[in-house]
C-alpha cells in the first residue's frame, strides 16, 4: 500500500472515530439519545454551567457536537466540521477546568482532546478517503480554513465571556455568606 493512501487510511479512521463519538455527544443534547437530557434537560444544564440563553446554548453545543461530528467522520467541509466542533468543546472544556486537567477527577482532559482532534482534522483536511475529496475539495479551501477557524474562535470568545459575566453576577448575588440556593448562611 502506498504511504499516501496509508495517511488516507490513518485520517479515515481517525475522523470516524472522533466523529462518531462527538455525532453521540451532540445526539445525547439534541435528541436525549443514549441517556441524554434532550433538548430541554440540556438547557437546564446549560443555565446551571452559566450558558445563557439556556436553550440557545444547548442547542448550539448540540449542533456543533453532532453537526460537526458528522461532517468529520463524513469528510464533507471538514474545516468547517473541524472548527465547529472545536468550538463546541471549548465551552465543555471551560466548565471541566476548575476541576484540573485529569478526566478521572473531572477535569478538562477528554473535551480538550476531542476540541484537539477536531481541529487538527479541520486543518490538515479530510484525506482521499471523504467526501471534500470526491467534490474536488469545495468546501475545503484555504479560505474556508482560516473563515472557519477565526468565526469559531470569535464565537468561543463570545460565548465564554458572557458566560464568565453571568457566573461573576451569580457569585456576587449569592454573596459569600449565602448557600447556592441564595439564602443567607
């Protein structure tokens, strides 16, 4: 087998992987599948974490998850997949790091690796083996890669800043001598 098609092979089966498993996260928030909370589950969460609008906020991590994820492992605008999801896991890794980096205690570990993996994919391409390949690499351009990547960064900015805002508004609300419930200790 050639080296190229060996690569090829190697991006296939990293895409279907990383691409199956964030199509899964996405599917638990949008449809409540494979134990998820749906929809509304999720935007109960969401508001919980600091994300809001609630709804909003899961579905957009949602379709970023399951949007993204699903282009990838289909190798269709893998920059805009790869971006997409990439941003998507930076608001699940900025809830996870308080808890330090290791996933066993609850850390940011395993949301920054697949936000990694994504946006690794979105940058070196799809290989032989997608469907951006099939279409002469329509939808994976130089330009799609930098729009992709500088909106999604934009957007991550955006969203965790308001949530930082909202989280400092809960904190000084509650003050120190309040419960999380609000009420006075």
């Amino acid at each position: 087998m050639p080296l190229t098609h060996r690569k090829d092979l190697g991006l296939l089966a990293l895409r279907l992987g990383a691409g199956g498993v964030l199509l899964a996260h996405g599917a638990q928030k949008l449809f409540g599948w494979f134990g998820g909370g749906g929809i509304e589950g999720t935007a109960r969460g969401m508001e919980h974490m600091g994300f809001t609008p609630g709804r909003e906020s899961a579905i957009a991590a949602g379709l970023g998850e399951a949007g993204g994820g699903a282009l990838l492992a289909l190798g269709l605008a893998t920059p805009v997949a790869g971006a997409a999801a990439a941003g998507a896991m930076a608001g699940a890794a900025a809830v996870h790091a308080p808890a330090g980096f290791f996933a066993q205690g609850g850390g940011l570990e395993y949301p920054a690796f697949l936000g990694f993996v994504a946006a690794c994919l979105g940058l070196s391409g799809p290989g032989r083996f997608s469907l951006d390949h099939a279409s002469r690499h329509r939808l994976d351009r130089p330009a799609t890669v930098v729009t992709a990547f500088a909106l999604s960064a934009a957007a991550a900015t955006v969203v965790l800043t308001r949530r930082n805002v909202t989280l400092a508004a809960a904190e000084e609300e509650s003050g120190p001598d309040r419960d999380s419930d609000g009420r006075t200790a």
